[in-house]
C-alpha cells in the first residue's frame, strides 16, 4: 500500500514526550518557551504513521482482551534472524539474542557488568549523551577519542589517537556508535575492521549501537561490525525496533552477543525482563512486514534532506550541513554566524518557538551545532525551517 508522510497527525493529549512533555522540556533547559505553537524536533522519534500490518497485529493483540504475562515464542527470535539475514547478510544464532527494554538500560547493564569503576571507557564525541551519563554516572573514566570533521563537514576517525587510548591498561570499553548520531556516518568496511583490529589487539571490548542501521540513505550500505569481522567474541550489538519502525514506546531491543561467557555476565547484572505481548506482536510483525513501508519511509526521508539542504543553502547559507549516510538526523553548524551558542538557541527556541538539540550536548566538539530530528510530515519540516531563517534574516 501506499503511505501519505504528509498526513499530520495530532499527537497532542497522546502522552507523548515531545508534545505533551511541555513542562518537564522547560525543567530539561531545552527552552524557556513551550506552548500550542511550539514545533518540537528534538527527540528521535517519528511524527509518522507505522505500517498497516503492525496496526492489524496490535489491534489482534488488543483483541483478545487479555495481556498477562508473556514469554519470547521461537517467531520472535527467527523473526530477528529472518530481518538481520534479508537486510543485512548477518546471520544470527538463537541463543546469542537476549532482549533488553531499552538501548539506554542495555549500555547501562554492559558498561557495569564489563567494566570496574575506575577503568576507562572510549566514545567518540560528538555523541550521543547518553554514552557519556553511562560512564561517568557508573563511575569509569571517559576517554573521548573525538571525531575529526574537515572542511566540507564530513567526519573522520582519528586512528593514532583511538589506538593510544585502546592500548592503555585502564581501557577496558569502546563504545561504537554506527550509524553515528549525531555526524550521520555510516562506517566502512576497512574504518570497522580497523576498529575491531586495534581493540581485539588490546582486549578492548567493543559495545557497537548499531539501532539506526535500517534508516540509511537509498544509496547507502550499513554493515554490522560483527558480521564484517571473522571473530566477534569481543563485540557486543544492539539492535532494535524503535528507531525503525517508530515504536519507542514499546520498549524493544534486542543485544547480540557471541561470545557465551560475554552473554552470560551481561545476562547476570540485567537480571529477568519480560516482554510486553504488543511488544512481542509488534517485532513479528515489522520484521516479516515492515519491509515495504521502511522503504517508502526512506525514500520520504532523504526527499526531506535534499529539500532542507536547498532551503538552507538559498535562505541560511552559512549554516553548514551536509545529508548524512545514515540515520534520520541532521548536524546544522551555525558558527557561520558569528553568534555565540547562546543566541542561536534563543532565536531558535524561544523566538522562533522550534525546538531542537543544542550541540554541547553531544560534547565541546558540537558547541556551534544544533541537532535536528527531521522523521515528521514534510509541512512541519518546511514550516519550522521557515521560522528559523527568519530569525536570521538580519545576519
């Protein structure tokens, strides 16, 4: 069937973070302003319909009226190897899936059960925040092996230095971000097996947040570090559901892990979790499903970053910003300008009443940086960039 992107729908009174999270937002320092004309766009989640046969098995789930406690039957786990084998040529074993309700409590959980406080931990900045709250709220030291972006706003790894660091005795962890958010880089082949190389080297374990790997460019490949590597005793993957197919609420990852003594500590330190049956419903259904609406969704997405690029590059020319390889988000540099962060963010947040994701969250190196989640019907997008450049106008 044919899905309309363009359709908005109300999400407001749907106990939603974005448009119902006003209060806690302000209390988050996001702005200082948040109110019906608010446009928020600074969580990745999708402002998007999810496909037809997902709706049809969760109103079957509802149907039956009953939602007790639920087991993971044998469809869950081929419907994960049936996907990863299709879309990726990564073939997965059973046993090597354990589900966790969160990527945030899946990292959490690795970082305490493979690493002491006091040892180090890399991650490459600019990142994530959560990476950087998950080591220093357990107490390990983050050793930050910075990303190197040239002139055209394309972002490197900085071998030499991430190779001093892996060789260090106190660093036990690298975290992978892959799709990386916020940069939107999608890493090669030999970028990947450079990594694994160094850290298997120095028995460095590698925790790979690879949750962004379906929503790559059309003319893009995402590779799974462990199926890239011939040995991934030393790599740890998350997967998940949410970020696809737009249904974080469901609370649904999946951790790939090899090596059994590996799955066998991490499995120790989460403890017992049960899924929920619509969380269950939902991964057969999009994995056996999903495949026609991802690709339209796609093909929605990188139609919006070539229409933001050319609306940017007509009204806003000193921001810098290129369509990243993966993801659906986009890392705008504003220092073009010659404003101080401070003042981007007031003109985006509280006088254009657009809420997106200052970059120094991400570390110093996105200071000059907002980050936009752009997965929303194209009206909206066209709408808040409108705004935007106008409070710009003047510069």
């Amino acid at each position: 069937m044919k899905y309309n992107f363009d359709e908005i729908v109300n999400r407001r009174g749907t106990y939603s973070i974005k448009w119902d999270g006003g209060e806690m937002i302000k209390k988050m320092g996001l702005t200082d302003r948040y109110d019906e004309e608010t446009i928020p766009f600074f969580t990745a989640d999708m402002d998007l319909p999810v496909p037809q046969p997902l709706i049809d098995a969760l109103h079957k789930t509802v149907d039956h009226r009953i939602f007790g406690y639920s087991i993971f039957p044998d469809e869950y786990f081929e419907a994960i190897q049936h996907w990863f084998k299709k879309r990726h040529d990564w073939e997965i074993q059973k046993e090597e899936i354990i589900y966790s309700p969160g990527t945030v409590h899946a990292l959490n959980i690795a970082v305490r059960a493979f690493t002491n406080p006091g040892e180090g931990i890399i991650i490459q900045r600019p990142v994530y925040p959560p990476f950087t709250a998950a080591i220093e709220a357990n107490g390990r030291e983050l050793l930050n092996n910075a990303l190197k972006c040239d002139e055209d706003g394309y972002y490197h790894i900085d071998f030499a230095d991430f190779e001093e660091k892996a060789k260090d005795e106190k660093t036990k962890m690298f975290i992978l971000c892959n799709p990386h958010n916020p940069t939107g880089r999608i890493f090669s082949q030999e970028e990947l097996h450079k990594l694994s190389d160094i850290c298997a080297a120095n028995d460095v374990l590698i925790v790979a947040d690879e949750i962004h790997g379906d929503l790559t460019r059309q003319n893009q490949t995402f590779l799974p570090i462990a199926k890239v590597v011939e040995n991934a005793d030393h790599i740890i993957s998350f997967t998940a559901i949410n970020k696809t197919f737009n249904l974080a609420g469901l609370h649904c990852t999946n951790v790939i892990i090899t090596n059994p003594k590996h799955r066998k500590n991490f499995t120790r330190v989460m403890g017992n979790h049960l899924p929920s049956p619509f969380t269950v419903s939902a991964l057969i259904s999009v994995y056996h499903d999903g495949d026609e609406w991802l690709e339209q969704l796609k093909e929605y997405i990188d139609g919006t970053m070539e229409w933001a690029v050319e609306f940017l590059a007509e009204n806003m020319p000193k921001v810098k910003v290129r369509i990243p390889e993966g993801t659906y988000i986009m890392w705008m540099d504003f220092s073009g300008y010659g404003l101080s962060p401070e003042e981007v963010h007031d003109r985006i947040y509280n006088k254009a009443n657009v809420i997106l994701e200052d970059g120094k969250m991400f570390g110093e190196e996105g200071l000059n940086y907002q980050r936009i989640c752009i997965p929303s019907p194209r009206p909206m997008i066209k709408e808040a960039f409108e705004r935007i450049a106008r409070e710009f106008a003047d510069q």
